[in-house]
C-alpha cells in the first residue's frame, strides 16, 4: 500500500470514539449539555465533517465556573501544599504521555497539523507540566522581608489568584492551554477552560488523563461552543482571571472586558516577526532551518518569522535558499509521517490567506514558488490547501509585509544597512518573535537585542519552558512559561509584625 493510500485508510480507521459527543467536563465528570446546539468538527485535509460537540449555554458556563469557585473554596484542594500539587502535576505528566496517539491523531483530524508536528504534542505537554511541578519549592520558602528603617517585618503570602478563566486557540489546542493550566494549578487556582470552535475534541483527551491523575472535583473544568460563550466566561462575576491566547481582535476584546472589571488578564495574540539575515551568515544553516523557525505548522504559529530581511548584495542568493527549501517540501495528507505542508485549519482561514495571495499578487510582489491554491486528488481534493509561497520583491508597504497571514506564505524584504534592517523589523504594530542569521554570533546578538519584540533567537529560535514568553504592542499583555508565568496566577498578602 503507497504511503498516500495508506493514510487514507488509517483516517477511516480513526474516526476517535470522540468523534460524537454530548457532555462538557464540569465538576469532576461527563457532564450532560443544558442545550441542544451543536458544533460540527471539520477534517480539513478533506472537508468532511467528522465529529461534534455541545454548543454549551449560558448554563453551562455558570454551572462550570460555581464547580471551580466551590472546589476552590472547600477542602481537599484548598488545603494542598505546592509539593502536593507539584505531585498531582508530574501524574498528570505520566498519563498526558500514555495518550499520546490518540493525542496526536485527533489533533492532525481537528486541524490539519501534520502528524509529524503533533506527534510531539504529547510530550511537550507532559514537560511543561513536569517544569512548573518543579517550581514548587519557590511556593514554599518562606519570604520575610525587614523594613527599611528597622521597624519591624513583612512576612509575604502567595495565594491562588482564584477561578481562571483559560482559552486557547485553534492552531496549538494542546499545549496554548496546557501552558495556562500547569501554572494555575501549581498556584493553587481552579479553572474553566474553553478551546476553541474548530478544536474543541483533542483537549477531552487531556481531561480525561487529569481525571486519571486524580485531579479533585471541580478543579479543572471544560465547556465547548461558540466564541460568545468566551465572552461569557471573561465576564463571569466569579472568574478572577483570564488568560487567552488567540488574534489581536478577539484579545482587544477580552482586554476591555477585563480593564472594565479590573480583572487580571494574560493575552498572547498575534505576531508579524523578521528574519534578519546578516550579510554574514550562513545561508545552509539557514535552509536548514527555515520551516521549523518560519513555516511551522503550514506558517500557523504566531511567533515564527515569516518575513526574510536579506541584504541587497546577497538577495538573490537569499530568495533562492528560501523558495528551494520551501518547494521541495512535501505537501499532502497530514496523517502522512512525510508531510511538512498540510492544509490550513479551517475553511475560514483556507479564505483569509488566498486573500492575502490576491493582496501580494495585486500589489505586486514576485510568487518565485506557490502563490494559488493546491490541487490535491483522492480523499483530499477537497480539502483546504494551499500551495507554500514565497513572495519576492516585497516592499514595507505592502500588505502581506504589514498584515498577520497565519498561512503558508513567507515575504522576502531587501535592506541596505544593518540600521535599515533593524528599522524593517521594528517596523511592525506587533512584537512577539524574530530571529538573527549571522555567522559573527557577538554581532548577531547586539543586532537581536535592538529589535523590539518579546523573544528572538539568534542562528535557532524555540521555546524554553523555563524563560518567559510574550508580546510586545499588540502581541498581547504579560508572560507565559518560567517563574513569571507562574507568578499571573497568583495573588500576594503582605503581613506586617512590628519589632520587638
């Protein structure tokens, strides 16, 4: 059986015992929906609809968040130390990696992510909670602190900020709401989680491996439906915090809704981040590894670098390493070991960037490779591709320089001196990612430090669960990942004792 065949058949074979479902996780266990609207899961490599869930209520969103509040407020959960919790996490780790098929596969059948990229969903799920399990002890020193003028002392509490409200978006299901979950609950905090519309299958999976790990009643909840039950959840007058990652739009929405109910809020929203290849650097090492740090996951990751800043002596050189690299790999169905490019997540989004191809093409940006949609055949002809593009010829002004594509499409821009190239990449209402090419590694790293974004790699780019991530300007509001993550779900008392 040839590979494309092969994975064709494993998708009839694994339409998940998910597939149909009526329940929302609240309280500890499968919980009925208080409606009767349904929410249609769509396989994007062919269109076809394969699953559903709830479109829970209003209901059902007060019945989730009151089991958070009272689990928060009564014994056991109230009364674990960090260290227990921290235990509780690493189980959660253990059972997060017994599913990791299963985990994988739904994943790929919700959002077309290859499975080569979700394959790894699992454990990294599983290492962001063993990371903040061991963060513990830093819940557990005691923190006295001495007034200045020697009057006395402050003994400094960290409590659980409280109920958080926690939504993730489509493109990463997994693990954009596991690096919400783990630090809130090491804190202490319950929560109500909500994925989104088109994903909202693959983080069932992680709740029943919570429920395995023994996870308390009411301490981790989860509602599905449409983007107003969000809404409802942010204005919750029980929910303490919010923390969402997702579009700039959705996230200035969710802003105003906190800053009117002066409740904390973390945001990770979107990014438009440079490449910036010095006249210097090693254009292999950057072949090798332009898709993880620029097309990851068919170019829908936020922080990845979609724009090319290449110096005008080696831009020919520049453009060619990266329609070469970006042409020769595979495109096809997602369920294929093989497959770098899979379709877009949706049909909504399939829209979005053959807009921005118009735009690019209208504008008068060069397509050296793609730049149309993809003509597949078999089970996937109607699915949602399109073709890996790389535009050439690109100016600042043009839209697909400016705007968030959120698709398989990168832009190579030409700079004149190193000042320019810093001014391009700066250049941008959004400040999330972005990377330095440059074999002289002292130089590359003054250049990465002038550009005004929240993280930037310098020859590599990745995440470190154990350094903060986050936006600049409309990128978002706050941190995720490291002690700084952990510190948004956690509220501080200062006690004060006189001397003496």
């Amino acid at each position: 059986m040839s590979t494309r065949a092969g994975a064709a058949a494993r998708r009839q074979e694994l339409l998940l015992p998910y597939r149909h479902v009526d329940t929302h996780f609240i309280d500890g266990g499968w919980t009925a929906s208080q409606g009767t609207g349904r929410i249609e899961v769509t396989d994007p490599a062919t269109g076809a609809v394969w699953g559903s869930v709830p479109a829970g209520t209003s209901q059902d969103v007060d019945t989730a968040v009151r089991a958070a509040h009272h689990a928060l407020h009564s014994s056991p959960w109230k009364n674990t130390t960090p260290s227990e919790r921290a235990a509780l996490l690493l189980r959660i780790a253990h059972q997060i990696e017994n599913r990791a098929g299963e985990l994988s596969l739904t994943n790929t059948l919700e959002n077309g992510s290859p499975v080569s990229e979700t394959g790894g969903a699992a454990a990294n799920a599983a290492g962001i909670f063993r990371y903040f399990a061991s963060l513990a002890p830093l819940l557990e020193q005691e923190d006295l602190r001495p007034f200045p003028n020697g009057a006395g002392e402050t003994l400094v509490r960290r409590d659980p900020v409280g109920v958080c409200a926690l939504i993730a978006p489509w493109n990463f299901p997994i693990n954009l709401m596991v690096i919400k979950l783990a630090p809130a609950l090491l804190a202490g905090c319950t929560v109500v989680m909500k994925p989104a519309s088109p994903t909202p299958l693959s983080f069932r999976i992680i709740m029943d491996a919570l429920d395995a790990a023994g996870v308390p009643a009411g301490v981790a909840n989860l509602v599905t439906g449409p983007g107003r039950m969000g809404d409802e959840l942010v204005r919750h007058p029980l929910v303490s915090k919010v923390a969402f990652t997702g579009s700039t739009p959705v996230g200035r929405t969710i802003a105003a809704a906190c800053g009117e109910l002066l409740r904390p809020v973390t945001l990770e929203l979107g990014g438009k981040s440079s490449a910036l290849v010095l006249p210097d650097a090693d254009l292999d090492l950057l072949g090798s590894r332009l898709i993880r740090s620029c097309m990851r996951n068919t170019g829908q990751t936020c922080y990845i670098s979609t724009r090319i800043l290449a110096p005008a002596e080696r831009y020919d050189e520049v453009v060619d390493v990266v329609a070469a690299t970006i042409a020769s790999a595979p495109q096809g169905d997602p369920l294929d070991p093989a497959t770098v490019f899979g379709p877009s997540a949706n049909r909504s989004q399939y829209q979005t960037v053959l807009g921005y191809l118009e735009a690019g093409h209208a504008e008068g940006a060069r397509a050296v490779t793609g730049g149309a949609t993809a003509q597949l055949d078999g089970d996937l002809a109607d699915g949602f591709f399109i073709q890996p593009t790389v535009f050439a010829d690109v100016t600042p002004d043009m839209t697909i320089s400016r705007e968030e594509i959120f698709g398989p499409v990168i832009t190579v821009l030409k700079y004149s001196s190193e000042d320019e190239a810093v001014s391009l990449a700066n250049n941008t209402e959004f400040g999330l990612g972005g990377l330095v090419f440059g074999a002289d590694e002292e130089r590359a790293l003054s250049v990465a430090e002038r550009m005004d974004t929240g993280s930037v790699g310098v020859n590599f780019f990745a995440s470190n669960h154990a350094a903060p991530f986050g936006g600049r300007h409309d990128s978002g509001l706050g941190t995720e990942y490291g002690p700084e993550g952990l510190a948004a779900y956690l509220s501080y008392k200062s006690i004060h004792r006189q001397a003496g």
